[in-house]
C-alpha cells in the first residue's frame, strides 16, 4: 500500500492559502460532520503500528440503519448539473457519491482501479448512482497541475479517460510535468492538444479547481480520497462492500422518501 495521504499542499497559490482552507458555514451539524470525516480519514490511512504502512484500509464504519451517520446538509454538496463534465451517471439518480482525490494520491489510484469500475458497471450503468469528482490536490504544484489538466481535459469531454490514464498503475511515478500531462491527454484522446495546453493554465481551470479544493477543506477532509455519499461521510480506499452497503442504504432511504430516480435501485 502506498504512504498514508494526509500532507496538504503548500504551494504559494492563492487557492491554497489559510483563506481557502475555512470550514465552510453550513452549520452546526456540518462542523460535526467534518469532524467525523477528519477521524475517518486518519483511521482509514494512519499507519499500522506493527508494520509501519497498514497493509489495508478498515472497513468504514456504515450503520445497518440508512439515516444514520448522515447529514443533510452534506448531501446538499451534491451538484446534480446534467452538463458537468467531471461526474458520470444521471443527474436525478437517488444517490450521490462525490469524490475528493489527487492524482498523485495512491489510495486514490487504488480505488479507481479497483473500486470505481465495479461501482459503474453495477450502479451508475443502471441509474442508481451518480459520481460527482471533487479535485482536491494536496500534495503541491504537481497535484495541482494534474487537477487543471483533467479539468482541461474534461472541457473536450475526455475527463474519464484522463482520469483513467492518471490513475494506471505506475502512472503518478513518472510525475505530471507538461510534458508528462500533453502525454496523458494525447493518451486520453483529447482531440485538440493546443487548447487543451492553454486551458490547464487559465483562469477558468485555477478557479474551478481552487473552489472543488476550498469545498474539500470546508467540510474537514484531511487526506485523500474522501468521499460523501448522499451526506455519509467515508473516507480511504475502502473495500467495495463498504460502498455497497452505503450505496444501497442511501438507495433505500432515496426510495422511501420518494425522491430521486429510486425505482432504479440494485440489490
């Protein structure tokens, strides 16, 4: 398992200055919230005191009963914009998972690789889930080069496919330089490199990135990956039956209270 992720990055970027890093006010519940979600990912990344890395992150802790362990304002966090060119599945689907990550992050690598494929074929394929991807780069300029790129890659519909290719085994050892990032896109099948080049350095590229990051810090994430899935905070590259169950739960209660697109749950 690679180092457990939980360094912040201290790049001089306004974005990454103590102003970007206030908890968000979405109230009392939320500052719990963020709370839980800090001891999470310390829980689910902290090293093993016997080995110096934990071979493998625990179980998240996911409650037999769907609301607890849930806040609503958290789940409010969920975009549902049918045009974001950085989520996948339905925009009305009853369940929400968001993901905060850093493509130098290798827990992150691992639950792209392993987790999230499985997660497509058997929610998002038939309407249960939505992903909605957060860049939350904290590992400094690198991190947030390769935030900007998949977001410029994103703007030409190929995001998924850079995400994909970030994400191969072995992918973040060769670093995101330019150079590195013009491979990736060309492998990713963006069609027209030169924008794609001018877009990673834009404005439109730092802020979009600079609001997923201040999102990410407002709500106490503390290391990466972290995710809310409709308001349930789970943090590290947890095993897929940790999804499942929170995935199904959330499905359950969508379906019960009648909102979203619940008639499509799986089981």
């Amino acid at each position: 398992m690679p180092t457990p992720h939980r360094t912040r990055s201290t790049s001089s970027s306004p974005r990454s200055s103590s102003s970007a890093r206030k908890p968000l006010m979405y109230g009392a519940v939320v500052v719990i919230a963020a709370g839980l979600l800090g001891f999470v990912s310390y829980r689910a990344t902290a090293p093993d005191s016997g080995s110096g890395a934990s071979a493998s992150a625990p179980a998240a802790e996911v409650s037999t009963d769907p609301a607890e362990g849930v806040y609503p304002e958290l789940a409010k966090l969920a975009r549902r914009d049918a045009g974001d060119k950085l989520a996948q599945g339905r925009a009305d689907a009853p369940v929400v998972l968001i993901e905060y990550a850093d493509f130098k992050c290798g827990y992150c690598g691992k639950f792209a690789r392993d987790t999230e494929p499985e997660l497509v074929k058997k929610y998002v394929d038939n309407g249960t889930l939505r992903i909605e991807w957060r860049n939350f780069p904290i590992f400094g300029e690198e991190s947030e080069a390769a935030a900007r790129a998949a977001w410029a890659a994103g703007q030409q519909d190929r995001f998924w496919q850079f995400h994909q290719a970030a994400y191969a085994e072995g992918a973040k050892e060769k670093g995101f330089g330019k150079d590195r990032l013009k491979a990736l896109a060309q492998q990713a099948g963006v069609k027209d490199i030169d924008r794609f080049m001018t877009d990673l350095d834009g404005a439109a590229a730092r802020a979009a990135v600079g609001k997923d990051q201040e999102q990410g810090y407002g709500i106490g994430a503390t290391s990466t990956p972290s995710f809310l899935i409709n308001g349930r905070p789970i943090a590290g590259a947890q095993p897929m039956e940790a999804f499942t169950q929170a995935i199904e739960e959330a499905a359950e209660q969508a379906k019960s209270a009648g909102t979203g697109n619940a008639g499509n749950s799986a089981k």
